[in-house]
C-alpha cells in the first residue's frame, strides 16, 4: 500500500498515515475484512519509526475502522461493526474519548453527598453548619461594608501567599488561649480548612504512602488521601477518642507517615480524645518520625467544661500541624481557615499554597480582621454555645422521648452533631431513603469508613435548622425510625421462621 | 527527599538527580547547610546505583551548589563564609526529623520570587498585575458594601462547590462575544485562575505522564507539573504563537496527555497564536487525544485589533479546557477565575474541587456579580485597553531611545509585559543584581525555562507602576543596562585577548 507521506506539512506522519488509511477505507480500496501491513514491514516501507506506524494503528482502532487480532493481524473492520466515524461527527458531536482519559479521582464522596441533597424542601439534618441567627452576620457584614469603602487594597492587590499578616497576628490571641504558643510566621491562612487538609496531603503523601484515620471520619478526609494514593490504616474510636494501643501495634509494623485526627467533638461521632491519648500519641509520632494532622474545627463550641487544649499545644518538635477552621464558629461563607505548623513545614506548606492558588482572596481575610481584632469573638462564642446546648438538649429530649428501642445516640459534650447506631443488621442507607420521602435528611454513616464500610450508623446535625423546625424534623425521624425498625424486625422474623 | 526518576526520558539518571537538587535549592526547599542523604541510602531509596549518586554528587559540587566534608557527609554550599546553622538551632528544640521527611515538591519557583522581592523602595517591573488608577475597586467595592449589607446569605451558606450559579450565569454574554458557546452547567468558579492548572494536573496528571509546555512558560506552571510528577516536552514559541510543527513531531513519538497554552498575549513573551496555529493544534490533540489547557488571562487586552477567538471556541469534541482569570483584567483581590469544560471533564473538575476547598467563598463570587450583570464590564475594558496602550507606547519608547545596541525586545500587540533579550553570552540573573541596587526589579527570564534554561532573557511589565514612576523606572533600567553591556563586552575582549 502505498501513502504519500508530506514530511513538511506540519501534519503529523501519523496523522497523515491515519486519514489516508481511512480515505481508503471509505473508498472502497480497502475492503472489511483486508489484512494490513505489519508494523514492521510497513514502517520500513514507508520509511518511518515503527512507532509511527503502531500509534497510527492505535487511533484507527479507536475511530473503529479496523482491528487487531491478537496473533493473526490487523484486519479491515466490517462496515456494520464500524462506527460512522464521520456521520458521527457531523450529526452530535462524540466526546467519548474522555471516558479513555484517566483520572487521578479514586473517589469524590463529598462532592457526591452535595449532588444528593440538592432538594429545597428537606430538612437538612445533614448540615454540619449553623443556622443563620447563630452567624454573627450582621457584624461582619457592617464591617466589611465599611472597610471596602474605606481601603481599596483588598481588591487591588493579591496579598500575600502565606496570608495576610495583619490576619495572622490579629489571631495570634485567640489560638494563646488555646496554649498554642505561635509566631505570625509560623500560620498560614487557608481558603477554608478543607484546603489543609488537601495541601498537607499533596505535599506529604504520595503513592503507597502508610497514612492512618480515625474510624469513623469525616468523608471528604478519606477523598483527599485516596486522591493521593496513600495506603489507608484505620484505628477505631471508644469513648477517649481514638485508640491509641491499636495504633501504637500498627506502628510496629508500619510506622504512619501521617496520622490524621480530629480530637475534639469529632465529626461525625462527637467524641473528645482525652488529655492522656492526645499525650500517648504525640509519644507516639515521635517515636516514628510521624506527622500529625489535628483538626479542629469544634473545640469552642462546649456545652459544658472546655475539652482538653489541643494536641499542639503540647509539640515541642514539630510533629503537629494544627487546623483551625472558622466556618463552625464564625461563617461559612468566608471559607477562611488557619494552619500552624513549625519548622521546614510551614515553608514547604506555603510552597505548596503558592502552587495551588497564589493565595487566599484579601476581601474574606479583610472581611474577619475585626472580628479577631474587637471583642466580638468573645462575646460570641459563649451565646453560641449556649444556643447549640439548647438545640442539642431538644434533640437528645426527642430522641429519649420517641426513639424505638434498640437505637443508640451519642450525647456529645459539644459540636453540632450526634451519631446514631441502629442495630447491627439494619440499613441506615435503606432508612435514608424512607426519611427522605418524609423531607428529612441525614448522612448516612457508611460513607464515614475508609476501609471496612459499616452501615447501620448515622449522624444527625442539630445546629442547621431553625429549633421549631429541627423538634419537627427529629420528630418525624423518630416514626420513620420506629417504622423502618418495626418492618425490619418483621422481616427478620420470616426469614428465621 | 523524593525524586521521580524517568527511566525512559533519555536524560541519564545522574542529570535528573542533579537538576532536581539543583531546583530544590533554588526554591528554598532544600536550606544552606543542610545535609544530603548518604550516597548509600540515597542509592537505595532511588533504586539506583551507588555509582549514579556519586556523579551527581560531583557535578553538583562542580555547579557549587554542595560540598562534601570529608568523614562528615555532603552538605547544600552556604553562600557565607561562617555556618551559623546548627548554632541558631541548638536554642531552639531541634526539629532535625522534618528534614528526613520526604515532600513532593520539586520546585516551588512562584513562591520564590514572591519571597525575593519583598522590598517596599524597589520599583517592581516584575509585577504582571495593574496599577491600583487601573482597578475599579470604586464601583466593586460600593456594590460589595451594599451587597453585605442587604443579603447576609454570602456570609451564611457555603455555596456550590461548582460556584455560584447567579454568576456562572452572568458571565455567559461575556463568554458568548469570546465564541465559546457555553452553558452555566460547563462552568466552575475558582479561586483564581492558578487553581485552575492545579486542579486540572491533580485530576488527569500523574508520574511520567507527558505534558507539553510552550518556552518559555510561566513559571508557576512548571511547579504545578513538576509536583505532579509529569514527564515535561517543552516547544519553542515563534511570532506566530507555539511551533505545531515541532509539537506534531514530537506527538508521533511521545503522544501528550496534555498541552499546556497560554495562546494570546502569552505570558511571558507577549505573543500571540495565530488562527491557523490554534486550528492545527486541535486537530493535533484530536488526533493524540490529548487535553488543551488553554490559560486566558488578557486577551481582553488588546491595543489594535482583536486577538483570533479562544482555541476553545473551535472545540467540538470536549479536547480544550479553558481558564479565564480576572486578575489581570478587572481586580486582582478577589482572587476569581473560570474554567470552561465538556463532557465527563467538567463533572470530573467538579469532584476534585470538592477535594480541594469545597468551593469558591461566595463574597468574592458576589462581589464581581453585580460587575458582570451591568455595563460595567463593557465600559471598563475599552478604557483599559487605552490606559494600557499609552504605558506600552511609554517603554517601548523609552527603550527605543535608550536602551544599547545589541538588546531587543518584543513589541507587544496587547497584554501586560515586555519580554527583552540580551546577547546570548549575558546573564540576566547578573543584571537583576546591579537593577535591584538601583532599586528595580524584574523577573529574569530563566525561570520560565522548563527544561534547558536560557539566561539571557528578562521580562518586564508595564502595568503595575504609575506612569512617571514607570518612566523612570525604565530609563533607570536602561542606564543599567548600558553599563552592564558595556562592561560584559569589556571583560569579554579581556578574555578573548
């Protein structure tokens, strides 16, 4: 067969081998079932790499237009198995050669849970968020209103990678109460603690790296590690949080490159990791040359005494990198968190900040200045906690009053959240699916595993909805759970007769 | 220390050892006086022979850039005499430990050059962002305070992980006059544009896959490719935008997955793809079903005629993902950027998003939405491009008049920078050196070389500084100039007598 090849053209040989082969084809010099050169005997013909030759095969198997055998050739694709390659293209455009594209996404659970609760009239107990009266709004926004007239910086400049540094001493205060003994230089401002996770990771953890989580954990954690490739160990929680024992038995015999946790109203099971574990396993990161990630996202929202002080409070050599977000405490929509981390860390994380987004916006980190600045957040952290107490004791009142036998509930100590436990052999994933037709919805608890998926949790907010609204849709669970365990008793009962 | 080694790439093992280490000293990843693993450790950790590590060890202390001392081990070179060191640490808790904790980060260019410029009293031709008379900040800011103050949901609620939806919304006129017939449902607001090459190498880019960046490129888009382990292809730029020719070559022996392209007004050469160009690049990576990243940030900025359309608005087939940063054109603190895809693409973008930050704040969002619903926008540009137009006329002018013999520079139809070349045998990292004594900067241009890097280029831009500032600053830039040249051909007769 011979192709004219144009050397100048700017038109890949390949290319130029492709579509003749294919004008060809649709011409009827070459018919189905026809034998093609080998690679090796064409190549030479034409005088090209064998290489040209096999990729050009390559894209003509996957325009359909021919096929190889394994063992006999490459053979003239029959005109019915063929695709209408350029019928096709006229009629709607195929973009089906995305799908041969790989991804870097072993999962997207979060992104997923967003797209599944779009609907407009279900009561979310699926929001570990505050409700807008628990939102300083109104404060914020004078603030912002004022400062954005007044200080045109915050739209003319892109502020600096590792944050703004008025921000990061505006809050040096608030994390000295917390024992955290820090320097500015030492915080980096993220766009929301989701962002740290997913920067810490990035810089850390590649392929087959040993990284251990909490079991259960918040999805998007498990997201962003399986992203990266890390193997996944998982160490369960009791009522101190994570155990330490069985973490210290996996360190034998595969020291962690990074443990995560979030010791403080854990989300999604509300446990507080004790003053003796937060010590055993900062030990223990020691021991192994581990990092740290502590995430603290609820640690001021106690109802009764504050929690222990986080676990960087008690690193001396720069093991933890410690996580603040405000978006529990303060507001969502400024997607402002903070990381501290010591050492080389803080200088490859901002690095790494520098890669990902050159910076957070100056507008948000502006926009909560005088919030850490004034007295504001002290005046309203204990309201906050005071209404969270009294949506949390309404819930755990409805659940004692009308939820069936046989289901247990969390009574976190702080947080915005509680888990429920429904017998070991029932489905909250199945229940979900009743709530939902009753407009109520939670998160199921599966989706909290990384490894070992077990389903018969669940965890219920109560910090999103209005309190007459979250007595309502308590309620509500509460027959649908009396309900969905009556017919599963039921059913178990025909099974075993 | 982790390096990705490419076993196939056809540089040896030592070479991609020593650059490496070269990069990681040269962002600061790697500090003076630190020390280098043993040579047999390094061997075993990088599966190679003992043999190859000792080469690279060798011709990085030819490069000056370590030592070895003798019964001690190999050390990166401080540029002082003393070693203060291990003395400034020995107060402090010793944090040693981190250094053996091996990062993914190859090089962190961006944040280098952010870090070495910090100086108030320095006249930054570097900055490739607009002067603040430039910005609208005026009309953002008052539509922003009154914005926080009638809606409180923007301090409230999280907002789509895709961006808000009144947005995307408002934005596809804009789009529509660019070509690009769009929908809401194909865009995703970012966090500025940056996160848009980041997200997009975290998604379909991992070790060895083959990406292709023009040279020279901007520099924050080598990082985010290094870091992702890619195997980089560069191809030159000429005056009609990147040779295809040599990318068609280089597609028949090694297909990309992806090509980068920063088509119109290119950062940071200034010039401009032409439409033939952009046509036959997508028929190219139709053909190698390969992903176009096409990164706009000024092609709004045009002082003749307007630039071809996007190569976007040629795609049929979902090939081309396209970025649109604000930054450059309207205001840079608010940190907002679009990406534009098809297909399965725009979902898969969407799940890594959640990954990364659960979305864009929606303050920042709001605040450019009331710009994007009104006139604003069409009365903004043209006399941006007016403003913009005058400040070139004004270097280019001044260069013209005093720059010496033997400098070029190009002459930019639109954009933001000026790319000049000096005679091949001069060092434009040397001359930044005599600039900033003379308190200006500008960005040297070897930092925008992916691979082989030539040091005879720098670029400078003409939209950051006031206009007699700006004046000065290039008339100041030009003395230098003429005293650096002179004194290069001096030493140079000396040399060659």
């Amino acid at each position: 067969m011979h192709i004219d090849l144009d050397r100048h053209s700017g038109r890949t040989l390949t290319e130029q081998i492709r579509t003749a082969i294919i004008d060809r084809i649709q011409s009827g010099l070459l018919q189905e079932g026809e034998k093609l050169p080998s690679v090796r005997s064409f190549s030479s013909q034409l005088e090209v790499s064998q290489m040209t030759v096999f990729h050009a095969y390559e894209l003509l198997e996957l325009d359909g237009m021919i096929e190889r055998v394994h063992g006999k050739g490459t053979f003239v694709r029959s005109q019915s198995a063929r695709l209408p390659f350029q019928d096709q293209r006229s009629a709607k455009p195929s973009m089906d050669w995305q799908n041969r594209v790989a991804d870097y996404l072993p999962r997207v659970q979060y992104w997923r849970m967003m797209m599944q609760t779009p609907l407009l009239d279900v009561a979310k107990l699926t929001m570990a968020a505050l409700h807008d009266s628990l939102i300083p709004a109104d404060w914020i926004s004078r603030q912002l209103a004022h400062y954005a007239q007044e200080d045109h910086t915050l739209l003319t400049e892109y502020g600096p990678i590792q944050g703004d540094s008025k921000l990061r001493e505006a809050v040096l205060p608030y994390f000295r109460e917390k024992s955290i003994n820090v320097t500015a230089s030492e915080i980096m401002i993220l766009n929301g603690s989701q962002q740290g996770i997913d920067l810490v990771a990035s810089t850390f953890i590649g392929p087959g790296d040993c990284v251990v989580l909490e079991e259960p954990v918040y999805p998007c954690t498990i997201d962003v590690f399986r992203k990266r490739g890390a193997t996944i160990y998982t160490v369960p929680i009791d009522d101190e949080g994570m155990c330490v024992d069985q973490l210290a038995a996996l360190c034998d015999t595969r020291p962690p490159k990074l443990i995560y946790t979030n010791p403080t109203y854990q989300n999604p099971t509300g446990t507080v990791m004790s003053a003796r574990r937060r010590a055993q396993l900062l030990e223990l990161a020691q021991s192994y040359h581990s990092i740290i990630l502590e995430d603290d996202a609820t640690s001021d929202l106690y109802f009764g005494d504050p929690p222990p002080p986080p676990i960087k409070s008690l690193d001396k050599y720069g093991h933890v990198i410690y996580l603040k977000g405000i978006s529990k405490m303060i507001s969502p929509g400024c997607r402002i968190g903070f990381l501290i981390a010591d050492g080389t860390f803080i200088a490859r994380l901002i690095g790494a900040k520098g890669i990902s987004d050159l910076g957070t916006p100056l507008i948000t980190q502006k926009a909560l200045l005088p919030f850490f600045m004034s007295s504001q957040l002290k005046k309203h952290l204990p309201f906050l906690r005071e209404k969270l107490k009294q949506r949390r004791n309404l819930v755990l009142r409805t659940l004692h009053k009308l939820a069936p036998a046989g289901v247990n509930w969390s009574k976190p100590d702080g947080g915005l959240s509680i888990w429920v436990t429904l017998p070991a052999t029932m489905n909250a994933e199945e229940l979900h699916t009743y709530a939902m037709k009753e407009g109520i919805s939670f998160l199921p608890g599966h989706v909290c595993f990384p490894v070992q998926q077990q389903y018969h949790h669940f965890r219920i907010c109560f910090s999103y909805l209005d309190e007459p609204l979250l007595e309502q849709a308590v309620t509500t669970l509460c027959r649908v759970l009396r309900e969905f365990v009556q017919s599963n008793r039921h059913s178990q009962q025909v099974i075993s007769m």
